[in-house]
C-alpha cells in the first residue's frame, strides 16, 4: 500500500469516518508431518490465491452492519472459506498488527489465529463450497516454511510470488513472532528483529 505505516491499534480505531478498515488472517495449526520423510513441516500455513493472481490471506473489509473488527473478520471468512470457519472464531487476542495507507484511506488489520490440523484440514476440504470461491478466492495454497537443500526452494522461491498490499510483510513478520520457523530458517531469511 502507497505510504504503508505501522500504526497501534487504539490509533487505527480513533481515525475519522473517512477510513475503512479491512480484516485479514492467517490460519495455521502445528504439523507433526515429515516431508519425504525427512524435512519437519512444523506448521500449515494457509494463504490465498486471490482474483488478481496475488497471494494474501483471507478476509476483507469490516461492513456497517459489522459489530465490531472480529465480527467483520469472521463474516468474510465464511464467505471466502465456508461453513468450516464455523468451529472456531477469530478474536481480539489473535490481534497482530494494523497498517494504514493515506490512499485509499484504507486500515488493514491482521490477525493470526492457532487451528487444530483438522480443524485447517477441515476448511480446506469445504472451501470449494464457499461463496466466494471461485469468485474473489481462487484456492487456498500452504506456505512452505523449510528451505531445500539447493538454498532455493521452499519458502524462499514462495516469497518469490506476488503478494497483495503488506502481505509478505505480514507473513514474514507472523512466522518470526509466533515462532513458526526454527531459528535456522530466520537466520537464512534474514528476517530482522520485531521493533
């Protein structure tokens, strides 16, 4: 987003009336899994194929008719991924950050929110049956938190697509701070320190 800052919360919340306020999450849940046996998955990592071609992560724009950031936020992910959001709720302590951009006058609120593997096994079975699949979601995509052995793939080449707004931003600084990634991988990525 044009002129991207950090902002907290409380700050996002006082803007004017002239600003609407968008709500995304990144659902992920412990992988005990090896890949070829060998390679610890250690989370699933859901992200988005969006209707421009750009990865992002699931929600959208908080309506009137909204109570408050988290009803908006769960609203859209049962548009986008269907009945299965029904077995849990996103909430105010699953908060991370909030970005604002002076055009379109837009907040983008990112939230993160802990599964059970089947419960993220689960929306990704019955998110073909959403209401907005196909339309403004494309198909749901894991991120691939290892590193190959030729230095390349996995989330390296990952990071190589196209992202929406604060997206990658959002992704990289959630695997850092929730601890997502081993130490090894941070180190590798080069992500800096949370501020």
């Amino acid at each position: 987003m044009e002129g991207d800052r950090k902002v907290e919360l409380s700050e996002a919340l006082a803007l004017g009336p002239g600003w609407r306020h968008a709500c995304h999450a990144l659902l992920y849940a412990p992988d005990p899994r090896k890949l070829f046996g060998r390679i610890p998955m250690r989370f699933a990592v859901l992200m988005q194929m969006r209707f421009d071609g750009r990865l992002g992560f699931p929600g959208g724009f908080v309506d009137a008719q909204d109570s408050c950031l988290e009803d908006g936020l769960n609203r859209e992910l049962r548009e986008e991924l269907g009945d299965a959001v029904s077995a849990f709720r996103v909430e105010r302590s699953d908060y991370q950050s909030s970005r604002i951009a002076a055009r379109p006058r837009v907040v983008a609120h990112f939230y993160a929110k802990r599964l059970t593997l089947e419960q993220l096994q689960a929306v990704e079975a019955r998110a073909p049956l959403a209401k907005d699949h196909g339309l403004e979601v494309l198909g749901l995509v894991r991120v691939p938190l290892y590193i190959m052995r030729d230095g390349e793939g996995g989330l390296p080449a990952f990071l190589e697509n196209s992202f929406i707004g604060a997206a990658r931003e959002q992704l990289l600084e959630a695997l850092r701070d929730l601890k997502l990634l081993d130490p090894g991988t941070v180190a590798k990525l080069k992500i800096p320190d949370s501020k």
